[in-house]
C-alpha cells in the first residue's frame, strides 16, 4: 500500500497549529480588554473549536485539480499484475 505523503500527515498538526495561533490572539485580546482571565480562557476555547471547524471546512471544500484528480483516480482503480 502506498504511505501517505509528509504533507498530508502533517495537516491536521498544521489545522491545529493554525487554530492554536488564532484562538491564542482573541483570548489575549480579551484578558487585555477585560482583564478577566476565566472570559479570557472561555473565549479562547470558543475561538479554538470556531477556527478547527471553519479551517476544517474550507480544507475539504477545496476542489483538487486536473493533475490531482487523474491522481486521485488512477490510486482508485485496482491494480493488474
């Protein structure tokens, strides 16, 4: 079988990362403002479920093109020997 590729085993870690850092900034934004560290710690948690999902989304809404799809498709068909 074929392994799945750096890239493609590295993408959740990057969707994670990446929502890690955008929750990182409003939930410092809000304990600056507020000053309150459990508002700041609730919407830190609320923006890092908000951005895997909205991330998550837009990784599976891209469409692969040309060159991928005849990838993707010849990976389909069974092999002959």
């Amino acid at each position: 079988m074929n392994q799945p590729s750096r890239r493609d085993r590295l993408k959740p870690l990057e969707l994670l990362v990446l929502s890690a850092v955008m929750s990182l900034f409003v939930g410092l934004v809000v304990l600056f403002t507020t000053r309150e560290l459990l508002l700041a710690v609730i919407f830190f948690g609320v923006a890092f479920i908000v951005s895997l999902v909205v991330l998550a989304m837009f990784a599976l809404s891209i469409k692969p093109n040309d060159l991928e799809q005849h990838e993707i498709d010849d990976e389909d068909k069974p092999a002959t020997h």
